[in-house]
C-alpha cells in the first residue's frame, strides 16, 4: 500500500512537473512571437516610411528635369503665344508637382522627426521657388519669342537650375542611404531576436529533460521492490 502511495504521488508530480513546463513554455513563447511581430511591424513601418520619402524624392527628381526640359520647349518652340503658352503651361504642372514632392517630404520628415531631411526639403522647395521667379522675370510677357529674344531669356537663367539639380539629387542620395540603413538595422534587430528565442527554447528544453529524468528517476524509485 505504501509503494502505491509512493507511486502515485511520483506520478502526479511528474505530471504537475510537465503540466507546469508546458504552460509556461506555451506563455514564454507566445509573448516571444508577439514581441517578435510587434518588433518587426514597428520596423516595417519605418522602413515603409523611408521608402515613401525615397519615392517622393525620386519622383521630384524627375518632375525637374522634366520641368526644365519644358523650359527648354518653350525657348526653342515659343515662338508664337500659342505654343508658348502651351509649353508654358507643361512647365507649370512639372513645377507644381516638384513643390508638392518636396513639401510631401517637409511634411512626413516632420513627423518622423528626421529633422534634418525635414529642413533640407523646405530649403530646397524655397531655392526651386525663386528659380520659378527667375524664369518668369526671364520670359517676355507680350510677343513671341524669336532666336533674339530666346537667346536672351536662356542667358538670363542659365546654369541656375544646377545648384538645385544637385540639392535635390542629394537629397535623394540621402533617403536612399537612410532607407537602407532602417532595412539593415530591421534584419540585425530580428535576427538577434530570433537568436536569443533560439537559445531561450534550447536552454529551456534541457532544463525540462534534466527534471523529466529527475521526475522518471523518482517514478522508478518508488516502483522497486
């Protein structure tokens, strides 16, 4: 009677033993793969949020050149009020959508507190403004533009569009580089996360085989004769 006694209470410890390792295993690794997908959401999303700003610079990379190009139209092909006003007018939207890039970047800079690339949108969306100002002091108001008057509006704004090209092209080299900084500090945060899961699981699994074969020890103790 005393060996059954023994037994069973060999056994019911072994149970609430593995009973007590499951569930707390069950717990740990649960709040593991939350933490895991918490950490990698909040990372996804400052890299989702670099990627827009890279985006937004690119695409007003473009808008310029495409904006300067325009200008270009309206000298060479300007050369009555129709057509001028026509490429005039395709020099309008690619400057509109230059400022809206920059100020799209201003904007979420701001809010992402990436002060710096925050300030420089806002300098360079200011310097675009007053080359918008310059071409417009440029261009004759009545008229069309002949070769005289073409020549003469092109040398008034030459070369000024080069400093801008070049401030926007660094800030575009710049978000790049930042997009890719967050990529690679995303893949080095989650990877140290898995590591440490990694060796919480292994530790804890031979922590749980020490005491099971102490548990297995103690069953057969009380079942010799």
């Amino acid at each position: 009677m005393n060996k059954k006694s023994d037994l069973r209470r060999a056994l019911i410890s072994f149970s609430w033993t593995w009973l007590v390792f499951i569930a707390l295993m069950a717990m740990i690794s649960l709040f593991s793969i939350w933490s895991m997908n918490r950490a990698y959401e909040k990372s996804f999303a400052r890299f989702s949020e670099a990627a827009e700003l890279e985006d937004h610079a690119l695409q007003a990379q473009i808008a310029f050149k495409v904006q300067v190009q325009e200008w270009k139209n309206v000298l060479l092909r300007g050369d009555d009020d129709q057509d001028r006003r026509k490429y005039f007018a395709a020099f309008e939207d690619q400057e509109s959508e230059v400022q809206t890039h920059l100020a799209v970047i201003g904007q979420r800079s701001d809010i992402a507190e990436l002060a710096d690339y925050a300030a420089s949108a806002k300098a360079i969306a200011a310097q675009h403004q007053l080359l918008g100002k310059s071409y417009r002091e440029a261009l004759p108001q009545a008229g069309g533009l002949d070769l005289t008057r073409a020549r003469t509006a092109d040398r008034q704004v030459r070369g000024l569009d080069r400093g801008l090209e070049e401030g926007i092209n660094r800030l575009a080299t710049d978000i790049s580089a930042l997009a890719d900084r967050i990529a690679a500090s995303n893949l080095e945060q989650l990877h140290e996360r898995y590591l440490g899961l990694r060796n919480f699981i292994a530790i804890s699994m031979l922590i749980v085989l020490v005491i099971t074969a102490a548990s297995l020890y103690g069953v057969l103790r009380a079942t010799r004769d």
